[in-house]
C-alpha cells in the first residue's frame, strides 16, 4: 500500500457521505466510476470484492455515494 494515504481515510470518507444524508449516484454514474475501478493499476482484488489499493475502501460501496472521491481517478 501507499505510505502517503491517510491511515483514517475511512473514516473523512464516511463523514463525508454522512454530512450529505447518504445520497447516491445515478446508476450510470456508478458504471461508470466501477468501470475505472475495474481498469486501474491500484485495484486489489481481495475476497471477491473490488478494493482499492490506494486508498483501501470498497468500490462497490465508495463507488454508489455523491460525496465519495477517488484519490486516484479525480474526475469521479
């Protein structure tokens, strides 16, 4: 894993999706952002879920929220 990712990024990730009463993405929006999960060099495929190496969250989870950013992919 990276050295420089926060050790809590879970947790500003959780406030974050909090502060915005846990709206989600359109659909397409995820598909999307699932897609560049699907495709990037920092993805750990760990028991059968997408997890980013990056910053060691969930895609599947991190993916379906409004507030969520990848640290890696800036454009979602």
């Amino acid at each position: 894993m990276i050295e420089d990712v926060p050790s809590n990024s879970f947790i500003a990730t959780a406030s974050d999706v909090l502060k915005t009463g846990l709206a989600f993405v359109a659909s397409e929006v995820f598909d999307a952002r699932i897609a560049l999960c699907s495709k990037c060099p920092h993805r750990d495929i760990a028991q059968a879920r997408l997890v980013c190496g990056f910053c060691g969250c969930y895609m599947s989870v991190k993916a379906r929220f409004v507030a969520t950013r990848c640290p890696v992919h800036l454009d979602w």
